[in-house]
C-alpha cells in the first residue's frame, strides 16, 4: 500500500481526512503533528489518530527549534506583516513542512497531504516549503477538491464514518495556536461591522479592562539581538516566551484585530493574541533605537517590511530571505543591553535601556553640552543643508 503522510493537528479538518484519504486514494495515512507549542491541544491526540484510521502518529517536540530557527530571526528582523502582524502562524509552517518533508523520506511516502482551504495562506506555505525542499513529493490538498465546502459539512462527515469531535457549529472558532501567538478565525469575526466577542474569545490574555491596576516592570536582557534574561535570571527561548505569554496576557498587551491581506488575494479578519512576542518586539525595538546608526536603523525598518511579506508568503526557503536574514545578523553585532519596560492595561511602556554599545551620548545630547560639540559649528552646516530651498526661492523671485 503506497503512503502519504498528513499534516495532523487533530482538529476537525486534519481528522476528516483521514478517512477521505483512505476512500478515494487508497492510502496508508501517516498523520505527523508537529508540537511548536500546542499544549494540551496535543492531548489524546494518537488515539484520535489512529480511531480515525490512520496506522500511525508521529508527534514530534521541535519547540527549540522553533524558537531558535524561526522566532528569533523574526524577532530580530523586527518583521511585522502590514506593520502589525507578528507573523504567528507564518513563522511555523516552513518548520512543520521541513519535518513533514524529512519524515515521507523515512518512510517511502509518495505523498504530503494537508488541511488548508482553497482561499487560506497555509496552502502557499505548506505547498513552497515542500516544493523547495521535495519537489518529487506530490500534495494533496482535500480543500481544493473534495465535496466537503464548510465545517458543517466536515462535522457531518466524521459523524458519518463514526468520529465524534469536540466541536460544533456554534462554537468552533478556527484557531491555530503555537509558542508565540494565538489566532482566531471564523464565527462572527467574519462580520467586520461587530466587536469581537473578547470575553468568549481570548484565551491568552485579558482584556485591557480586566488587567490590574498597578504595573508591573520588567527587564530583558538581548544579546546580539536574542533575548537570553529576564528580569536578571538567564532563561532558554521557550521558558522566557512561555514567562512573558503569561506576563503580557495578564496585562491585556498583545491582542491584534486585523483585517489582513491574504496572499490568494482576498481580505480576511483574524484576532490575534501575541502577548510574549509584543513584549519582546518593544524591548528589542528599543535596543536598536540605542545601538544602531541611523542609516541602518532606517534601512532596516524598510528591509523588515519585504521579510515580514515573504514570511507571510510561505518563501521562507528562498534566496532573498536567507540573504536578508544574513544582513539582519549582520546589524544585530552591536545589538546587545538591557531594557526595562512597564507593562500596564495593554501598554508597554519604555522605562530605560542600556548598552556597551549605546551610541547615545549625554555630552552630545546635553543642553549643557561638552567639548565633543560646538554651537558654531551648526551654522555652516544648516547653510549648506539649506542651499537647495535658498536658491530654488531665488529663482522664483527672479521669474516674478
């Protein structure tokens, strides 16, 4: 019997087609979850699997890698799509894909199959990274041609072959949650007239109304643009985003409602709660303010919005992002202090940062200011610096 191996979350999409596969193409199904920081979504996650029909489940802990690989080149590129999206879900497929990839190697599979629709980005993404990676591998996306057009019809489907799931018409909010983010789809968030439904929705984090009413200060430490402190205490990726998910979700920092532009084309609103990475964007964003030249502080915010769209896209294995990551790297040499910040009813707000590589000097910035400037000096340059208005204004008073 030939193989494919599915992209499993063991949700209602990814369970659905596990017996659709068997059906209509006669396979051994091979379903691989990836754990980038599901949490107890993972759980009874293998006997789901394989009730549903499939021979086997992989379920493999790539979280460091994640974070190391994915997160912090993300971080560091200070990468927001449409200047707000942290990049969430985006940041996760090329890994899932990659593995995805590595095991129908292992196990002589013909082909990967995954779960996203016919108008979602996950299909650009999942489908590039196998492409880069495995060209020989055939997709399978069931979205695209299967009978099944909503999630009703996939609740009606797995009841049918006898799949009970946890979820129903009324309450299943398309969601897709890892390590750094939490994202919400669906149900009335598809009105773009209506509130968000935030008490039934957010499960990250408060509402800024909910969060207490004293502050709280905290302290991150980056070293050459990777956090690796906090509050004084070294700490890995995962512990440190896991620390500051609960930091920030209990002052309501972090939660998104966007109305974004899909690659397919087509606009789509999604809420997401980001509490961790927030926090960890305005900390680093407040280091480079210290210690880059301006030049590259302002270049660098123009490069971040090319890296944030090809995140977004799926072309995370192409030679354009790899060759900017290696001039983000290249920035990030000096990138490296201390940062304090008060987290306060969804604000993050600035309280110092320091540096051996500060290019701040208080000699220089100081009204009281010492030997390294002088007042003088400032006439000649403004003449110069204004030459092009004084003499397109003396032509204008000569054509009078």
């Amino acid at each position: 019997m030939k193989k494919v191996i599915l992209a499993y979350s063991g949700g209602l999409d990814t369970t659905a087609i596990i017996p659709w596969l068997k059906e209509n193409y006669d396979y051994e199904v091979i379903c691989v979850c990836i754990d980038v920081g599901q949490g107890q979504e993972l759980d009874g996650l293998e006997e789901r699997a394989l009730s549903s029909g499939a021979s086997k489940l992989y379920i493999e802990d790539l979280k460091d890698e994640f974070v190391k690989d994915f997160v912090y080149p993300t971080l560091k590129a200070q990468a927001k799509y449409e200047t707000k999206y942290l990049l969430g879900t985006s940041i996760a497929r090329p890994l899932i894909s990659k593995r995805l990839v590595e095991i129908a190697k292992q196990e002589g599979a013909e082909a990967i199959c995954h779960g996203a629709t016919g108008k979602g980005n996950d299909q650009v993404r999942f489908e590039l990274t196998i492409k880069a990676l495995a060209p020989e591998l055939k997709i399978i996306a069931p979205w695209r041609i299967w009978d099944i057009k909503s999630r009703e019809d996939a609740i009606e489907y797995c009841n049918k072959h006898g799949i009970n799931l946890p979820f129903n018409k009324d309450t299943s909010y398309s969601r897709d949650r890892n390590l750094w983010h939490l994202s919400h789809e669906g149900l009335e968030l598809e009105h773009v007239e209506l509130e968000p439904n935030y008490n039934h929705l957010l499960q990250l984090s408060v509402s800024p109304e909910q969060a207490p009413d004293t502050p709280e200060y905290i302290e991150l430490e980056f070293d050459k643009g990777i956090p690796v402190a906090l509050n004084g205490e070294k700490i890995d990726g995962v512990s440190l985003i896991s620390k500051l998910n609960e930091l920030g979700g209990k002052h309501g920092i972090g939660t998104l409602d966007l109305l974004e532009n899909r690659v397919v084309g087509m606009k789509s609103r999604g809420v997401y709660e980001t509490p961790g990475g927030t926090i960890l964007y305005a900390a680093h964003s407040k280091l480079e303010e210290l210690c880059l030249d301006k030049q590259t502080l302002a270049y660098k915010s123009t490069l971040a919005i090319k890296y944030a769209e090809l995140v977004y896209s799926g072309e995370w294995y192409t030679p354009l992002r790899e060759a900017l990551a290696a001039f983000v790297d290249e920035t990030q040499k000096t990138v490296t202090g201390t940062v304090k910040l008060k987290l306060y009813k969804g604000n993050i707000i600035p309280a110092g940062a320091s540096s051996e590589y500060s290019l701040y000097s208080e000699s220089l910035a100081s009204f009281t200011t010492g030997d390294l400037y002088n007042h003088h000096d400032a006439e000649g340059f403004i003449n110069l610096f204004g030459l092009p208005l004084k003499v397109r204004a003396m032509l204008l008073n000569t054509d009078k």
